[in-house]
C-alpha cells in the first residue's frame, strides 16, 4: 500500500509542475500584452512549490522513512491532481506501521 502512495504521490506531484510551469509560461505571455506579465506568472509558483513538496513526500513514502512528511506530501498532492491525492492520503495513512 506504501509502494502506491508513493507512486500516486509523485504522479500527482509531477502533475502540480507541470501545471504550475505551463501557467507560468502561459500567463508570462499572455501578460505581457495585456502589462500584467509578472503577477500572472508568479501564479504558477504556488502549484510548483506544492508540486515539488509532493514529490519529496512521495520519495519518502517509496523509502518508507519519515511518515510525517510522506502524509504531507500526500496532502499537498491533493492540491495538484484531487483524485490521486485522496488515495494517497488513505493508502499512507493505512500503512503508518511499514515506516522506520
């Protein structure tokens, strides 16, 4: 069940990064001609600074070390992509015994 999470973890992660760098690109540009080029851009932070915190979350969860910040990656990845987020969330609450 761990070995899920992780892997559900960093998808949803990866999803966040990819999300959070196409608003980015696409807010840059699009902002630019309209002079809000700067602040549309800085949108794509917040899902890329979650992407990448549920990533790290979903390596712990693979290694089974540190269950505090594997469950925190596992919430934070609800906010990148719901629905792989939310068995996340289960699948490491339920194997809290296989950690370290």
């Amino acid at each position: 069940m761990v070995k899920a999470a992780g892997v559900l973890t960093i998808i949803a992660g990866c999803v966040g990064i990819g999300i959070g760098a196409f608003v980015s690109v696409m807010g840059g540009t699009i902002g630019a001609l309209a002079g809000l080029g700067g602040m549309l851009a800085a949108l794509g932070a917040a899902p890329i600074g979650l992407g990448i915190v549920a990533l790290i979350g979903g390596i712990f969860a693979l290694r089974r070390r540190v269950w505090g910040f594997a469950l925190t990656g596992a919430i934070l990845s609800c906010f990148c992509f719901l629905p792989l987020g939310v068995l996340a969330i289960i699948f490491v609450s339920m194997g809290r015994r296989e950690f370290a």
